[in-house]
C-alpha cells in the first residue's frame, strides 16, 4: 500500500472515530431528544388545533325546513347551530309570501355546524307577465291554454252574436275595468301572475239574423246568399213557366224584410223570366 492510500485511511478512520464520539456524546443525545420531543408536541397541537377547527367526525344532520316560514326556520337555524342564506325568491299563487320552498343542502343531509343554508322562498309581489298577442290565437280555449302556462286565470264574461264569426271566437277582453283589444296587445299588456281576465267571445246560439233580400235574383244567386247568411231555403215553389230552377227567377219570399233564429229557412217563389218589376 502507498503512503497516499495509507494517509486516506488513517483520515476515514478519524473522522469515523470522530463522527461517533460526537454522536454518542451527552451533549448531542440531549439536543436530538429535545428536538424530537418538540416535534411530537408539535405534531400533537397541530392535530388538536385541525381536530378543533374542522370538527373531525361531529356531522349534524339538517332539518327539513320545506314549507316553513322563513321567520320560523331563522329561530330553529339558531338553535342548531346554522347559519342561512336567500338565494332566490319567486311568487306561488297557493302559497302565502316567505315559505321556504327550496333548501340546499338537502334535508336529513350530514354536514358540519355553522355550515350555510341556501334558500329560495316565496315573494309577496307577483311577477307581471306580457299576454300573448291574439293573431292565431282567436280561439277562446287555446287562448286560455296559453295563459294558464303564464299562471293566469280567464273566465267567460258575455257572450255575443254572430253568424259570420266560428262560436268561441275572442272579441276582446277585460282585465279589471280595463278593455284589452287586439290592438292594446300589439303595443304590450303585462298583468300580474293570477290575474283574473274576462272575456268576451262569439256564439252562434240565441241571435236572430235579417233576412236578406234576394227576389230578382237568380235560384242559384239567392241559395247562395242565403246559406251565407246562417239561413237555409226552405220551400221552393215553381210557377208553370220554370224549365230551368237553377237560372230561374226569384218573384217573391218569405219572409220579407224581418229577423228569424239562426238555420231558420226562406220560402222561394220562382218564375223563369226575370219578372218585369225588377226593371
């Protein structure tokens, strides 16, 4: 062995000999015991103080506060140990203004106390709501259709003749003593949710319809005019001249110049000719 290798043992031996007399000395013994027990003293504190601030494992259930006056749910959320939170509002027509109708988290869910309570209650103040516009909707029953989706209720205030309108057909309507027109809805009518609106709409029963003037005219012309008018011909009787009833010439009617029921029928009395009177 060279002398260079012989004095780099000799080094290694020392600073072995060295490093464990220093190691096994009192002086360090008592340092690293020291240092170790503060570690586990702090590592003991620190699980307390993390025990304490997240309540480890003490979940409370929460109650079921659906259906509630917010009023009374405040009072309960305190004794329990919660705090609550309105994220939202919105208006119920069968229910009164500040129940609570939504709760997050959910009922009978576990969570830690002094957790938030979100929730969403009734308002006092409906929301207004714009009425759809009447190009389509002429009908009474798809009408009220339309609104009960808006949360709006209707009702049949008078019913009107006409012989020309389908029956249920929408004159106008009333919301209050407002009147409500086709021409109001084009420029934009809002009312509240569970509004009550009053209608006004056609029938065909009950009216009576004037007999229209047909003598001079043609069969043909005046069968036409008055199956138009709600009215049927009713009985048709031919002088001896006819050949032809369909260009055949009304002379005289049945009745004339009145008012008759709905379907009622006009007599016809025909002549080929035209009559020399209609000149």
């Amino acid at each position: 062995m060279s002398k260079l290798h012989i004095r780099i043992w000799n080094k290694f031996r020392y600073l072995v000999r060295e490093s464990w007399y220093f190691l096994t000395s009192t002086y360090f013994l008592k340092n690293f015991a020291k240092i170790i027990g503060i570690g586990v003293l702090l590592f003991l504190f620190l699980t307390w103080w993390l025990s304490c601030y997240t309540r480890h494992g003490d979940s409370v259930k929460v109650g079921n506060y659906v259906g509630q006056n917010i009023a009374e749910v405040e009072r309960n959320l305190k004794k329990e140990g919660f705090r609550y939170i309105i994220t939202d509002s919105t208006f119920l027509l069968e229910k009164k203004p500040g129940i609570v109708i939504k709760q997050t988290p959910k009922p009978n869910a576990l969570v830690k106390e002094n957790r938030t309570i979100y929730m969403t209650i009734t308002k006092r103040n409906p929301d207004e709501k714009r009425l759809p516009g009447l190009v389509g909707n002429y009908d009474y029953d798809v009408y009220k259709k339309k609104l009960a989706r808006l949360k709006i209720k209707s009702k049949i205030k008078r019913q009107v003749f006409s012989n020309k309108l389908e029956p249920g057909t929408i004159m106008h309507f009333y919301h209050g003593d407002k009147k409500i027109t086709e021409n109001s809805l084009k420029k934009g009518v809002k009312v509240p949710m569970g509004s009550m609106l009053e209608f006004v709409i056609t029938t065909r029963e009950g009216g009576r319809i004037q007999v229209p003037q047909v003598v001079c005219m043609t069969f043909k012309e005046a069968a036409f005019i008055i199956s138009n008018s709600g009215l049927k011909v009713g009985k048709v009787i031919e002088d001896s001249t006819v050949t032809d009833r369909t260009n055949a010439f009304v002379k005289s009617q049945f009745p004339v110049k009145s008012s008759i029921g709905l379907n009622g029928s006009v007599e016809l009395k025909l002549t080929q000719a035209k009559p020399g009177s209609c000149n």
